[in-house]
C-alpha cells in the first residue's frame, strides 16, 4: 500500500497474495486489469521509506483501517470481472 504524501489519498493497495493467486490462474486481461486498479507489488527490498515523512510503525488495527480505506478507495467494492477465480 502507498499513500500520496500531501493528502493521505492511497495510490496503491496491491496484495501479494492476490497477485500471486490472478498469475496462476487469471489471463493477462485480468492481470492487467487488477494492476490498474491496485497497482503493482514492489517487487525486491523497499528502502528509503523509513525516512518518509509520515513513516513509522502503525498498529494491526491501523494498518487494517488504512488498507480496507484503500481498498475502497481503489474500488473493491465493485472488483473487476473474472477477479474472483
């Protein structure tokens, strides 16, 4: 998950393990679809991020109420077609 530093507003709320779950079993269109909507996973070591302003360590509860606020955000409520394969 990434979140624009001026406003809070998530820009990405990808998740691995849906990622890794549309590649074994989704066709590009769906990939590609999922992509547009949640973004990529950073793929390799993240770095850097520990000197973001606004970065820290957040309780489960937060990270949980940030996520589903992204999730929406991004558009869960309606996922795109075949994404529930």
């Amino acid at each position: 998950m990434d979140l624009r530093a001026e406003d809070g507003a998530p820009v990405t709320a990808a998740s691995l393990a849906e990622v890794l779950r549309f590649q074994e079993r989704a066709d590009i269109a769906t990939m590609s679809r999922y992509e547009q909507r949640y973004g990529l996973v950073a793929e390799g070591r993240l770095t850097g991020w520990e000197d973001a302003p606004r970065a820290g360590a957040i309780s489960a509860e937060e990270f949980e109420r940030v996520w589903l606020d992204a999730r929406r955000t991004l558009g869960t409520t309606a996922p795109p077609p075949d994404m529930d394969r």
